[in-house]
C-alpha cells in the first residue's frame, strides 16, 4: 500500500516537472480567479478601475525586486494601495475616468522608470508586462491557486450583498447593505487577482483577462451565477487553448490566450446577434 502511494506521489510529481503542465494549471487558475470578478467588473463597469489597479502591479515588481522580497506580495501590496487611493479620490472633483486615466499611466510609467534602476531586472521586464506562463515554477502554482481560492471564497461569502449593491442599489440601501464595504469586498478580490495573474499574462494584459471571458459569456447566460460559470469555462478553454496556440506556432503565451478569448467573444457576440428572436 505504501509503496503504491509512493509511487503515486512520484507520478505527480513527474507531471508538474513538466512546464507545459504546469502552465496549463497556471493559466487555469488565473482563469478562475479571474471569472467572477470580472462579472462585477463588466456589470458595474470598472475596467479602467481595472485597468489602473493592474498598472500599478508594475510598481509593486519594482519594490519587490529593490528589497529582494517576493514578487506576488510587492505586486498585492501596490494593487491595494492603488485601489484604495482610486476608491478615496473618486468624487473629489475630477471625473471619474479621468482620474482612472491619470492614475494607470501614471503607476505604469512609475513602474517602468523604478524597474529601469534596479540591476538586472531589464531582463525580466517583458515578462512582468506580458506575462511569462510557461516558467511558472511548482511554488508559483501553489500561489496562484492559493490565490485564486482565496478570491472565489471571499467572493462566494459575500456574493449575494455583491450582485444587490451592483445590480439594485436601492434595494441594498433599503436593506442596510453598505455600498461602500462591497466596494471594498471587489477592491480586495481585485488586488488578490492582479497578484496572481502577474506571472500568467503580465500588468498590461490582466484588464483583458478580466473584461473579455465575462463580455463573451454575457449573451450566453440567464442568470449572474450562470454566466460566472460561462465565464470560468471561456477563460479556463481560453487559456488552455492560448497555450497551446502559442506553443504550436511560437507566438507570445499571453498575448495569444487574450487573442483566443477575443476570438469567443466575437463568436457569442455574432452568435447572438443572429438567435432568431421569438414572437410575443
């Protein structure tokens, strides 16, 4: 019995030493961290928050990198700091997409500059910006799942005060539900998501992670749980897909995976343009 258990251990063990296996489950539990909260996004319509919070992963590599500490906790502390600084000046006199703007080119060109004076982290830098699946190593893959789980467990918890405050704000004030604190629950998923997402398509790709799968699940669902399933399986088959593609032809891995997700979106989109509408 023993030495059959042994044996089963070695056996996976063997599997993760492969880097296609482990990107593939890199990418697909960036994919599930992604899925739910990028239903929020598109339905309260925050992907320059996105976007603004993902730039600013690019500063938090610099930091980690200057005190020689780990990448994915240099890139949550920055996503957090960003967010919360978006969620603290909205309403304080510019508009709101304005100050978005400002806020990601501004953290993305701090970032760059900061990165620029660190030695040796020149190599590194495409990686950082367009992610780099495929030397996801067997500790980063712990941390991205971890990751992921803690972002669908904080969102499971809360999702019924979530889809009220997004969906009916009135209802949820009605209901003493604070708006305020379920921005906070999507500003804290959203800093854990950008940190696991690093590693699998890089600062400038995650906002497409994000946005696209839920954008091609939307004309597919009925219902908001329904098309966070639809999402997690477009962007799990995305990413998969991706690596592959990218692994076939030699092309950029997170690059190509957005390139497959916007492909199933063109395809639900045109889909559900032609569904043949019922009579009344």
């Amino acid at each position: 019995m023993i030495t059959i258990t042994t044996m089963t251990m070695t056996t996976h063990m063997t599997m993760l030493d492969d880097f296609m296996v482990r990107a593939g489950l890199a990418g697909i539990g960036t994919a599930l961290a992604a899925a739910p909260l990028g239903c929020f996004v598109v339905w309260r319509r925050m992907a320059y928050f996105g976007d603004a919070t993902a730039h600013a992963a690019l500063l938090g590599v610099a930091l980690s990198l200057a005190f020689q500490g780990p990448i994915m906790l240099g890139v949550l502390a920055a996503a957090l700091v960003m967010a919360m600084m978006v969620q603290g000046l909205s309403g304080r006199g510019l508009a709101e997409d304005t100050l978005l703007g400002v806020l990601a080119h501004a953290a993305l060109a701090i970032g760059l500059v900061a990165v620029s004076f660190i030695s040796g982290a020149r190599v590194d830098l495409m990686g950082y910006l367009f992610g780099d699946i495929l030397a996801v190593t067997v500790f980063d893959l712990g941390l991205i799942w971890a990751g992921a789980a803690a972002v669908i467990a904080l969102l499971v918890w809360r999702w019924q005060r979530l889809l009220t405050a997004t969906l009916n704000p009135d209802l949820a004030q009605a209901s003493g539900i604070s708006s305020r604190a379920e921005q906070l629950v999507l500003t804290v998923a959203l800093a854990l998501t950008v940190a696991v997402a690093i590693k699998s398509v890089g600062a400038l790709l995650i906002g497409a992670l994000l946005i696209i799968p839920p954008a091609a699940a939307r004309p597919l669902a009925r219902t908001p749980e329904a098309m966070a399933l639809i999402t997690a399986g477009i962007g799990s088959v995305s990413a998969l897909a991706g690596l592959g593609a990218s692994f076939q032809f030699d092309t950029p891995t997170g690059p190509t995976i957005v390139c497959v997700a916007a492909a199933v979106f063109c395809l639900t989109a045109l889909a559900s343009r032609l569904r043949p509408i019922n009579p009344r």
